[in-house]
C-alpha cells in the first residue's frame, strides 16, 4: 500500500512538472510577440547607437576602432556639458510644474466631478492631444511672439511701452512643453486617485484625522505611483523633444536634442551624435532608478 502511495505521488508531481512546462511554453509563446518587437525597435536600435558611439570622425573619414574619444569629447567640452545641463534643468523645471498643476485638477475631476460626468471633463483635459504637436507649439509661438496675442494686449492696457521677450527663451519652451504635459499627468494622476478606497478617507476622519492629514497621510502616498508614472513619461518625452525647444526656445539656449541633430546636420558626426544620446539614455536610466520604487507594481 505504501508502494502505491509512493507510485501516486510521483506520478502526480511528473503530472504537475508537465503542467508547468506546458504553461511555461504557452506564456513564452503568448509573450513571443511583444519580445521579438521590443528586441527589433528597441534592444537592437540602442545596441547600434552604443556601437556607433564607440565610432570616431576624423576628417572625412570613419574610424571604426572602437574607443571612448567621443565621450571624452563630451566631457572636454563645455558646449556639451551646457547642453546636458540646459536639458536636465528645462526637464525637471516642467516636469514639477506639470505634476503641480496637474494634481489639483486630477483630485478635483476624481473627487469633485459626479462620476457621469467624469468623461467629459477627462475628454476635455486630453483635448490638446488632438492637435499635432507642432501646430501647437506653432500657437504658442503667435502667442508668446512680439507681436503676438500677450504683448498686444499688455500694450493695449498701458502695461508694457515695447515688447516683452516672451518667446526664444527657455521659459517659452517650458511653457508649451507645461501645457502638453499637464494633461499627461492628470491622466496618470486621476487612475492612481479613482483606485483609492473612499472608506480609507472615512476611517482617518472617524479616527480624528483634519482634512490636510488625510491628504497627507492617506491619498498623496496612495496616488503616489500616479504621480511618479506622470513624472517619469514627462521626464521620458521632454528631455528627448527637439520640437518645442526648436520652435520656442531658437537657438540661445540649445539642449541635447538639438545638438544632437546639429552633429548630423551641419558636420555629419553620426558617432558624436550617437555617443550623445547615449547620454540620454543615460540620464533617462537614472530617472527611472528615481523613480522605481513607485514605478514598480506592489504586491499584496
């Protein structure tokens, strides 16, 4: 009988070992897709911009003994090093602002907003992702212009004599990256806001909390992985945008984005540019290591 109990349980774990290889093959199969796409417009294009950085241009010609002069260049020079920190300051400057701004009126749809009308007011928020975004920072460049809308009216109400310079400058390009960005955070805010238990914020009333410390100690670490979730697509798309900074900001104050295509423009560098946006991804790596603690999913 012992035998046969024995005989049973083996059998049954050689039963359970089969399972788990078929589900093990069946998710590798279900997951196949989405690897072989990240592997061929991810994995593969970053591995080429790192080979590529590795490259130098001398003259005419393209040495490809691999070697690190080109982050040396990088940091010899002081046009590079400017760019990088031109970037990283415009990047966090709109990426505060936009979490600023949006958070209130994330709470406000969430908590203020009938639950029927909801939709509309999260359609209207996402409204100026239905314009191309070069048109829109085309608009704010006829607004921010010398002549545009602000200048003509400051003008017209006596309050200014000439011009302001609101337009070519690094606060016209966080302007227009703020109004775009707003609305991708508030998006990412209300999800995390929505999943809150409305009776955790009854519990910490009943329990003598002020509607501050509820806030504080109850719904702003909960909504925190909304709030890091906008910050780091902000930070993701700024600090790599060419458009805005290009429209808006001219040339006074260039960011890595710019300098990168000026490399490929005007001196044909392909390695320069290539070991410049390794730094990109560099600075994108430690916006996510910030970042992961309310990036990652928690489990139960």
């Amino acid at each position: 009988m012992r035998a046969g109990l024995v005989a049973g349980g083996a059998a049954r774990v050689f039963v359970e070992a089969l399972g788990a290889r078929r589900d093990a093959r069946r998710g590798l199969a279900l997951a196949a897709p989405a690897l072989l796409w990240t592997a061929a417009f991810f994995l593969l294009p970053s591995g080429a911009i790192v080979l590529w950085s590795l490259f130098r241009r001398e003259g005419a010609e393209l040495v490809t003994d691999p070697s690190l002069d080109n982050y040396r260049r990088f940091l010899d020079n002081d046009s590079f090093r400017l760019a990088m920190w031109n970037s990283i300051e415009v990047t966090l400057l709109v990426t505060v602002l936009s979490v600023l701004l949006a958070y209130p009126l994330a709470w406000a749809i969430a908590n203020r907003v009938a639950p029927a009308r909801q939709r509309l007011w999260l359609m209207l928020a996402v409204l100026p992702f239905w314009t191309s975004y070069v048109v829109r920072s085309y608009a704010w460049l006829l607004v921010l212009a010398p002549e545009g809308v602000v200048n003509r009216a400051l003008m017209a109400l006596g309050l200014a004599r000439e011009p302001l310079a609101l337009s070519f400058n690094q606060g016209a390009t966080v302007t227009g990256f703020v109004h775009f960005f707003v609305m991708l955070c508030t998006l990412t805010i209300y999800a995390s806001l929505v999943r809150i238990d409305p009776r955790l914020r009854l519990a910490a009333a009943d329990l003598g909390a002020s509607g501050a410390q509820t806030f504080l100690r109850v719904t702003l670490p909960l909504s925190a992985p909304g709030v890091a979730a906008g910050a780091f697509l902000t930070f993701v798309i700024c600090i790599g945008d060419y458009v805005t900074p290009q429209i808006l900001g001219g040339n006074t104050q260039l960011l890595l984005p710019q300098v990168i295509l000026l490399q490929i423009s005007r001196r044909a560098d392909i390695p320069m540019a290539a070991a410049l946006s390794v730094v990109v991804l560099l600075l994108v790596t430690a916006a996510y290591l910030a970042l992961a603690r309310w990036l990652t999913t928690r489990r139960a």
